[in-house]
C-alpha cells in the first residue's frame, strides 16, 4: 500500500505591527490562521511563519519607536495598557513631516544587529501573548527573535539578478519591484534613502525559505491585495505552488479604518476578551473552552472571507452561546472517525484545510455532535 507523502506547507501570514492594540480585523486574520495551522497539522508538515523581528524595521515601527523617545521621556511602559500605547501611535500618525532615514537608522541597527525591541512594542507583545493564551492559539515566536534569512542588499541583489529589480540608487532614486514584463506595475520597495517598507521586508524574509516547501500559503488582509499580488508572482517563480488567502477586515460600526485613526475603543482584544468572558462564566465549566470556540465561530463562519459584516456585540454573545451548547453535546458524542480523514474533506484541493468550510461544519440544523477529538485538535 502507498502511502502518500506528507507535504511540507509554510503558512505565512501579514504580520501586525506591534504599535497598536489588537482590533476585530486583527483577531479575525489570527484566529482564521490558527485553525488554518492546527487544521493543517495532521495533514501535513506545517510551519507558521510570523517574525516580528524582520518587520520591526519599517517606518510604521521605528518611525513610532523614535517618536516616543522624543516625545515621552523616560515613560515606564509596563505600566501602560495597550489602549494607552495605542492612543500615542494614533498621536504619532497624525504628527506632521516624517523623520528622514539618518534619524531612524540607530533603531534599524539595533533591530538588525542586537534584536532590539522598544519597551512599549515589548509590553504589546507581552500582552498580546497574554491574549493568544486566553484563546488558545498557537504562539509562533512573538517575542522571539527572528531575523530574516536576507539582508536587504542580499535581497535586491537576488531580484536583480532575476530581472525583478530596478535599482536607482546610483542616481538618486529608489529601489523598484519591476513585474513590468508580466504586465504588472513598478512598486517602490526602498525610498532614495534607504528606507524599506512591508513588501521589501517580506521579500528579505521569504525569498530564502520558499524554495525548501511544497507549498506556500499567503494570508493577508484584503487591502494588501496589490502587493500580495506581486509577492504571489516573484515567490511563484521560485518553484512551490502559492495560494493567496484574502481575509476581509471588520467594520466597525460601518466603517473600515485603519487601527492607525483610532476608532477601536471598546472593540480591542482586550475588552472583547473581558466582555466574552462574563457571557461565558455561567457554560456549566466550558467557559474557557466556550470562549475559544465562540470566537472561532463568530470571526471564522459568522464573519466569513469577506468584509461586509459590521461587528456586532449581540452575534458574538450567541456564538459563545451556541459554543456551549456545541460543548455540552461534544461530552456525550462518540469519536466521528478518523481526524486526518475528517479534515481531509475541508481541504479543497490544497495541502492546508480551509479554515471557513471546517468552522461551518460545526454549525446548522441536524447536524450531529461536535467530534471531541476535532474540538480539541483545532479549535481549543
């Protein structure tokens, strides 16, 4: 008898950028990735890529970091909450002109060179590890320190002996991803001076890690779409299949912002989380488990991949509800079968499980109880 080769899956979510709290959006792109992860895992050898380290020295952060050295004095940031922190970025983005790169370079040297953190993103990560542990997902090293396999000359030295790259510097210009031929747009990755944004720090950390996986796995938030686009081509062109995975973000109230305007007050990861468990204190001893699997059931199958659902207080009390009752009824049910053929059927012609078809098997009329092996497996 064959038995079939486990393929080796890279899941390579946008990571957030640890300057301001977690909102919906952010929890949503989270936890669908999560179950993506553990869904994938019995299935395949799957890794989860997610360094911070290799983003930290884009603008949006050092740009932030230097901001609140010249601004805040000697704050103590442990003693702040991650709304606090939020509200000084807020601040710092409607700042006026930018600092040039000479002023952010000592940030970018001590983030390459010695992994480097600011105290305030150390107390956001702190707290957002507190968040993944109430919700039980999976820590991919968020205050660990993982740099990039590139260098940033390294990485344009690659796109340009590939013919992706168009390099001004010698005159004065920027550092261009050049996908002209493939009747795509030029896009700036590095400004004249020396500055690299999100895709340049993507191609810096997955240009050297692709190649060793049968299949590479791109989740990102809807508005990047441009970007992972061009991402999706040039990783294409190194061999393993790559699947682009939109996620929606949530509206608030209607309304689709970035976390950089504010707006999120009340809807953070933390007040969710503290509002989620006083619904979820009365589930006849499943509260944390109810909790965990409620908010799968609300971002993943309530919300869905698209971003046409305003966030709603009432829809995710009755997910956490209806995660009870799933609960209570998993404890009297017998195992389904075997799991990896369970998860086999959500997988859609991939190597991963889609995360959306496996939380909506959960739910609907007649269905029969939860299998305990899978709660526990994914969703727990």
């Amino acid at each position: 008898m064959n038995v079939p080769t486990r393929k080796n899956v890279l899941l390579a979510p946008v990571t957030v950028t640890p300057t301001k709290p977690l909102t919906p959006s952010h929890l949503k792109g989270l936890l669908w990735t999560d179950v993506m992860f553990r869904a994938t895992a019995p299935l395949a050898a799957v890794d989860y890529r997610y360094s911070h380290t290799t983003y930290h020295v884009t603008e949006q952060t050092v740009g932030f970091w230097e901001y609140l050295d010249r601004t805040q004095g000697e704050t103590d940031y442990a003693q702040l909450s991650e709304e606090e922190i939020g509200e000084l970025y807020v601040r710092h983005r409607c700042e006026g002109p930018r600092q040039g790169a000479g002023v952010l370079r000592p940030y970018r040297d001590a983030v390459e060179h010695d992994g480097w953190v600011h105290p305030a993103s150390e107390r956001m990560l702190g707290l957002w590890a507190g968040h993944y542990e109430r919700l039980g997902m999976h820590d991919p090293g968020l205050r660990e320190h993982q740099p990039p396999g590139l260098a940033l000359e390294e990485m344009v030295e690659r796109l340009a002996v590939a013919g992706l790259a168009l390099d001004q510097r010698h005159c004065g210009g920027p550092v261009y991803l050049d996908l002209t031929r493939h009747g795509m747009p030029l896009r700036r990755i590095v400004t004249a001076d020396g500055r690299p944004n999100y895709l340049a720090c993507a191609l810096r950390e997955l240009l050297p890690l692709v190649p060793w996986y049968d299949e590479v796995v791109l989740l990102y938030d809807r508005e990047l779409d441009a970007d992972y686009r061009l991402l999706h081509r040039v990783l294409t062109s190194l061999g393993p299949p790559v699947s682009r995975v939109p996620i929606g973000r949530v509206p608030i109230e209607g309304k689709i912002a970035p976390a950089r305007l504010g707006g999120w007050r009340g809807h953070t990861a933390g007040a969710l989380l503290r509002a989620s468990a006083e619904v979820c204190e009365s589930a006849d001893g499943h509260g944390d488990d109810a909790l965990r699997l409620g908010m799968r059931l609300y971002f993943i199958a309530t919300l869905g991949p698209g971003q046409q659902q305003s966030f709603r207080h009432d829809l995710l009390r009755h997910c956490l509800t209806v995660a009870a009752r799933l609960l209570r009824r998993s404890g009297s049910a017998t195992a389904a079968g075997d799991l990896p053929e369970v998860l086999e059927r959500h997988r859609r012609g991939h190597a991963y499980v889609d995360p959306y078809r496996l939380a909506c098997s959960l739910l609907g009329k007649g269905r029969p109880a939860p299998d305990p092996e899978l709660l526990s497996a994914v969703f727990l």
